[in-house]
C-alpha cells in the first residue's frame, strides 16, 4: 500500500474516535473531514485569542484557576482568575465579567473546571 502525498497518518485513541465518529455523521461529514476542521479551527482560535489580547496570557493552570499575565499597563501584572461562588471571579478587577475572564473562557483548558461552576 503506497504513502498518499500530503496526507500523513495519526493514531486517535478508540473512545475519543467513537466521538469523533457520531460527531461527523450528525455534520454530514467524513471523520477526516471533521478531524481536519476541528484541528484548523483550534489552530484558528489561538491566532484569534492573539489578535484580540496579545498582551494577556497564560502562566499556569492551578487547582482553583488560572494566573495570568498582563502586560496592557505600563507594568505587568500578574492576575489570578478563579472560581468563586461556582462563577470565575477575577482578583485584579474585583469583577465576574472582565476582559480577563474572557481570556480564561476562550482557553480550553476552562473544561476542567466545568464541575464546579454554575449554569448561567
């Protein structure tokens, strides 16, 4: 069986591949189709979370939620974003809704914390 150009091969572990697979057929689509604009996409949201804060981010995920970095002052700042009454809650701007909390929304490392906050 000959190598196709352009495409290279992955190995996808089988319960994320079952997802995968009820995901494209409900889009109407093939599972390299659907692999391909998933990945594409991801890639599009990190060069879009850039474009819209490139002077905020991330240095480190912790047990109760994020510190980040920003630089948009004079002097960067550290902020801590975390989880206070089932609601991100950001300790710099003493507010649930910030351009920091928004940050924090577009990582997808927020899934982690998806037990313990609130239903809006």
């Amino acid at each position: 069986m000959g190598k196709r150009v352009g495409v290279i091969t992955v190995d996808i572990e089988e319960h994320l591949y079952k997802q995968i697979t009820k995901k494209a057929e409900k889009q109407n689509l093939s599972i390299r189709k659907f692999v391909n604009q998933l990945i594409e996409k991801n890639f599009q949201k990190e060069d879009f979370l850039k474009l819209v804060a490139p002077k905020i981010s991330i240095l480190s995920i912790e047990q109760e939620g994020f510190v980040l970095r920003d630089d948009t002052a004079k002097k960067s700042r550290l902020v801590e974003v975390k989880i206070r009454n089932g609601k991100l809650w950001c300790d710099l701007d003493e507010k649930n809704v910030c351009d920091h909390i928004h940050y924090v929304l577009m990582l997808p490392d927020i899934v982690n914390f998806k037990d313990k906050l609130k239903q809006i």
